[in-house]
C-alpha cells in the first residue's frame, strides 16, 4: 500500500479588512455668498413738461398710470398719453392731438399741453420732417413727390415740407433714380425691351419720381446692356 500524502494546513477563509484610501479633500466649487448690497435710495427729479417732482417708482408715461389717473386729471392724462407715444418714436403735433382726441381728452386741455410740449423741444416738426426726408430718400429711395405726400398724411405744416423736401435737387433724385434702375435690371433680364421698360420705369414712378426722368434713367441703363431703344418714347 502506497503512503498517504500528509495534508496541507488548510488556509483560513477569513475575509480580507478592506483598505481606506484616504479621501482628498477638494475645495468647494461654490464660492462663498458676498453680503448683499443695499440699494441706493434715487433721487427725485423734476419733470420738464409740468415741473413736478416725480419720486421713484412714479412712471407717468407708462400706460399702466396713464390708467390709474382720474377721470378729474385730464392735462396729467395728456401728458401721459403724449410722453408714452414719444418713447422711442418721435411724432409730430397733428398725431399726438388725434391720440388725445380719440381718448377724449378736452380740446383746450390738449391744446395746452401740446403747446407745453413744443415749448421744451419734445415737438418738433421741422426737425421730424428733416429726419424723415433723410431716412425714407437713403433708406427707400423716395423721391420728393412722394415724400411730401407721406409729410401731408402726418400733418406738417406744407411750408416745413417745402423747407424739408427741399434738401433734395433733381441731380440728387437722379443719383438715387439710376442706382434703383440698377438694383433691379438683373432681374428683368429675359424679358422683351417694352416690358423691361414699364417694369422699371413703373418701379420709379411709385416712388414718387417724375415721367420724363424715370424713362431717360430707364433708356440709359438698357442701352449701356446693349439694349436697342430707339423707338422708345
């Protein structure tokens, strides 16, 4: 019989103490909270309509006042009406005097207040039709025509539209003329000579410029493309 083996020690089973890693310890990403400031207390001013002192929180020329004012307070309820339309927008006096009319303020009573307001500068239409006349010829190319058309509707006096449109000459209304002509003769490409000619010269005309010069800007573009326009009356 062959000698038995002698038994290995047998090996404890006892589970093995885990080690810590020690933990890092980071900053905090949150920075620390700053004491909070007080708010400055503002000042009151001095309206330059009226001379009342507005304190803060007072807003006359919102609509929200403009609703808050009594039925009995109707020069503040015009200038309220007059500062919130002027916000951002300046206006002549015909349109502030239709607002005031459509929200029944008294006829003296706006009249008052609008005089009030031109006294300080806040109406102006000489200044309004300069601006529009500098805006709408650069921005539209609008001839003098049509920009003394759009000065009546608003209701500038006719000699301020004179003074106004009066900035532009014919060469300067010609300029202007050419480089719509030129903005738009691409896209007429493909079509027949006549077409081409009402197209642009029609583009001109509803912009206020005047026959004879939209047909003598029209003729010179197609014939500088090789167009032939004789014929063309």
């Amino acid at each position: 019989m062959s000698a038995r083996r002698p038994r290995r020690p047998s090996r404890s089973r006892t589970p093995r103490a885990r080690r810590r890693r020690p933990r890092t310890r980071w900053p905090s990403p949150l920075p620390r909270p700053r004491p909070a400031r007080r708010p400055r207390p503002r000042r009151p001013r001095a309206d330059p309509v009226t001379g009342r002192t507005e304190w803060p929180g007072d807003s006359p020329d919102s609509s929200r006042a403009e609703k808050e004012l009594s039925p009995q307070e109707p020069a503040e309820r015009a200038r309220a009406i007059c500062l919130r339309l002027l916000t951002g927008t300046p206006r002549t006096r015909k349109q502030l005097a239709d607002a005031l009319r459509k929200r029944e303020i008294p006829d003296e009573v706006a009249e008052e207040v609008l005089s009030r307001f031109e006294d300080v500068g806040l109406i102006d239409d000489a200044a309004f039709a300069d601006a529009w006349v500098e805006s709408r010829h650069h921005g539209r190319g609008l001839a003098r025509r049509a920009l003394a058309r759009e000065l009546r509707t608003k209701g500038v006096d006719p000699s301020l539209i004179q003074e106004a449109v009066g900035q532009l000459d014919s060469e300067q209304e010609e300029i202007t003329a050419r480089e719509l002509v030129d903005r738009k003769l691409r896209a007429t490409r493909g079509l027949d000579r006549d077409r081409r000619l009402r197209r642009l010269a029609g583009m001109l005309a509803r912009k206020g410029y005047a026959e004879g010069m939209a047909l003598r800007v029209v003729r010179q573009a197609l014939e500088e493309e090789g167009e032939d326009t004789e014929g063309l009356e």
